[in-house]
C-alpha cells in the first residue's frame, strides 16, 4: 500500500538569487513497506523526520532521492497527484490549521466536493463520518466554538469522508489535553478497519490539506 525504497530527502537553504548555499538531510534511504490494513506507528525524537515521512505519503514533498509509492502510484507521477492525496488522507498537529469551512458540516464536505463527489453523495458520507467520530449533533455549528479535541474529530472526519485507504496522523493528539487525545485515539479506533492502513508519527507540523472555498453549492441543497 505504502512502499518508500531508499527515500532520502533534502530541504534545501537558497540564497536571494536562488543558489543552494545549504542543506539538510531530513531522511536518509528509508525503506517502509505498510500493507493494506496494517497499524505502523513510526517514532522518533525532534528534528528526526517524522513529519517530513508523513508529507511524502501525501505527496506535500517529492524525494530527493529514492522512491515513494501509494498504492502502486509514483508520488512524482503528476498524472495521479491527486489520487495519491485521495488515497492518503492525512491529519495534523494543529487543528486550527486543518478547518476551513464556517460550519462544521461544511467543512467536512469539502473534500468529497473537491473530488467531484455527487451532492447527495456529499451528503452521505458528511453524514456517515461525523457519526464514526461522534461529531453528529455539532454538524451545524461553527467550528471555532469547538474544543481542540473536538476540532480534531472533525478534521479526522474531513479525511474519512474522502474515503482514503490509509490515513496519516502526524501527532495529532499534541497539542491536546489528556481527555482532548481520549476522544481522538476513540474516534481513530473506531475508523481502523482492517481493509485500512494507518500510519501514526509520535514524537508535528501544521499545515493545510484541503483547499478553502467559502459557500459551497452542494450546501445549499439542504439546510
Ligand atoms: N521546511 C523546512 N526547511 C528546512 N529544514 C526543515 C524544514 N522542515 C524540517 N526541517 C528539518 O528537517 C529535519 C526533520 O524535521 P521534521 O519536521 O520532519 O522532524 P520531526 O521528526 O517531525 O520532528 P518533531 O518531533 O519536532 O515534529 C529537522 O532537522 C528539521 O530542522
Ligand atoms: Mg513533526
């Protein structure tokens, strides 16, 4: 499902004019091979390149050198860039940076929006993935009245209803308190089937994985 073969990744320090002058080696020749349905938690102290792992799976960087490969997919193969980022779908450290939409249940359906997912469709999988992490009843509120770890169920519901085969969580319990991680590691369990893999980095970075559109169409169909 997941293969990386001698990946080695570089983030390079340029000057104004665009000349290297520095670099960092990030991953030096990682070999993974996650099979569908498998749970891998990869650890590691600070600075030793877990986050930067995570965004090769999702296609966010590209290897420097070696190789990675989602479901049979080339990350560098422009051609399925966007099936790669379907088929790894991946949570953050920081939920603030994760949620876009002015409404719970809009946020949500951006994914499958972006994918060109029918709105009935939309419908159905908001639906079906704020009940898995037990966010139904806040469907229609605005995200910013929510606590951290309930941001974070409704990030993780973002992916889930993009239908990914495997899920990424970089840390996404750090910046949570103990009863904020509860929650999560809940709403995670209940979504790990064993047709799906998971990859869970301990030891984050934000950013964001979907893109922000202000009033979506499909809403409009039912309030
Ligand atoms: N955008 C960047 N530009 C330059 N160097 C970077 C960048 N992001 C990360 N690095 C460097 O790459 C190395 C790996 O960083 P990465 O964020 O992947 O580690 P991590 O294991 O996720 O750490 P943490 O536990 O702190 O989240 C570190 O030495 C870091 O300083
Ligand atoms: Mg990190």
């Amino acid at each position: 499902m997941i293969i990386t073969k001698k990946l080695i990744h570089d983030y390079l320090k340029k000057d104004d004019e665009g000349n290297i002058i520095g670099r960092t080696r990030a991953l030096d020749a990682v070999d993974l091979d996650v099979k569908a349905g498998e749970f891998v938690a990869i650890l590691g102290h600070n600075g030793s390149g877990k986050s930067t792992l995570a965004k090769h799976i999702n296609a966010l960087l590209f290897p420097t050198g070696g190789t990675v490969e989602v479901d049979g997919m080339d990350t560098t193969d422009e051609s399925h860039l966007w099936d790669v980022r379907q088929e790894a779908g991946m949570v953050f450290q920081d939920p603030d940076n994760q949620i876009i939409g002015q409404v719970v249940e809009e946020d949500v359906g951006f994914g499958p929006e972006n994918l060109g997912v029918p709105t009935k469709e939309i419908w159905e999988r908001v639906e079906e993935s704020l009940r898995v992490v037990g966010m139904y009843e806040y469907r229609k509120k605005s995200p910013n009245h929510l606590s951290g770890g309930q941001k974070q169920r409704v990030s993780i519901a973002g992916v889930i209803a993009m239908h990914p085969k495997c899920i990424i969580f970089d840390e996404p319990t750090a910046m949570l308190d103990p009863s904020g991680r509860k929650e999560v590691i809940r709403a995670w369990r209940r979504r790990s089937t064993p047709t799906r893999s998971m990859s869970w980095t301990r030891g984050g970075s934000p950013c964001r994985g979907r893109r922000a559109r202000s009033s979506p169409a499909w809403r409009s169909s039912r309030r």
